[in-house]
C-alpha cells in the first residue's frame, strides 16, 4: 500500500481506459471501500448499482449532454443512488463512497472518473435520474449522485503538483 498522502497526490481522474475487464477480486475491494465509508449517524443509506454491460453504459453516458461520455468506454461503472427522504445527508454520505472507491481503485493501479448526475440532464427537460432509472430500473425513491467510471488506465497522468495547491484558501480560526 501506498502512503495516503502519495495515494492522494497520485489519485487524477482518468478519462481513457483500455479494454481490459477488471477483475472480480478488485470490483469487490472497490465497493468494500464504498460499504466502509463513513455516512451520517450510520446510516449507510447509499445504494450502488454495478454496471458491466457494454450497451448500458452507452446509454448512461448519454443521460446528460455534456461530460458523461467517457462512460460509454469503461469496462466498469458503479452508479451512486440515495434516497432524499430518509436521508438528508445523502448527498454528502454519497461524495464520502464515491471518492473512498477511487481512492482504492487507485491503491489497485486501476483509473476512475466521476460523472455528476444530480441536478443534471439533457436539453430536452428530461432529467438524468429519469434516464438512469429506465436504463437501470432504479426505483422512484431514489435518486442518483454520480456514476463512477473505472477501469485499467489508457493514459498516464502527471501526479498533482504541489507548487500548485491554493494554500491561499485555507484560513486558520477566522476568514
């Protein structure tokens, strides 16, 4: 394992993935990560739906008009729901499993990418939680954070320079 503060300068979203399948062992480490992520008052309200099939990640990558697309080329997608009624955290709990995924798909050299969905759409009107629940047969109670993509990386990243981090933004006990 790496160092958590490499792993964090390392962790890029990648766009590109190769055609290589991910294996089972590494999809279950993944959404280990994402069950072990901490969530308001314990809740573990999120649900994750597991996507392989090559034509519905075509379709989820078109659920909204721009920046999904990459979608349509991981071997693997992992779509992020939780349900507004019994959570109010939920979005927050979500973002917590979404990035502790990444982050393990990092540790296992593999790529990721987030795609928001919340507030999302297509120019129509029609929402991208109304797409994602007819490709997937999501239930009306939920509704969808993000779609991660993942997969074996097609491009190499630069790690995150540190000449560039906006310590500008941090204040100490007042603004």
């Amino acid at each position: 394992m790496k160092d958590f503060k490499d792993l964090a300068q390392l962790r890029r979203s990648h766009r590109k993935f190769t055609d290589e399948e991910i294996s089972g062992d590494d999809v279950k480490l993944i959404l280990r990560a994402g069950l072990m992520s901490p969530t308001s008052k314990g809740q573990r309200g999120w649900e994750f739906v597991v996507v392989d099939d090559k034509l519905d990640l075509e379709k989820l990558s078109d659920a909204k008009d721009l920046g999904g697309q990459f979608i349509k080329d991981a071997p693997l997608a992992i779509v992020v729901l939780g349900d507004p009624a019994k959570n109010d955290c939920w979005v927050e709990d979500g973002s917590i499993a979404a990035i502790s995924m990444q982050y393990q798909a990092e540790d296992l050299g593999l790529g990721s990418c987030w795609a928001q969905m919340r507030g999302r759409g297509l120019s129509d009107g029609t929402s991208a939680d109304d797409v994602i629940r007819g490709v997937l047969d999501i239930p009306d109670n939920l509704s969808c954070l993000c779609i991660l993509a993942f997969g074996h990386k097609a491009d190499e990243r630069k790690p995150q320079n540190e000449d560039k981090l906006k310590w500008e933004n941090v204040h100490i006990n007042k603004y």
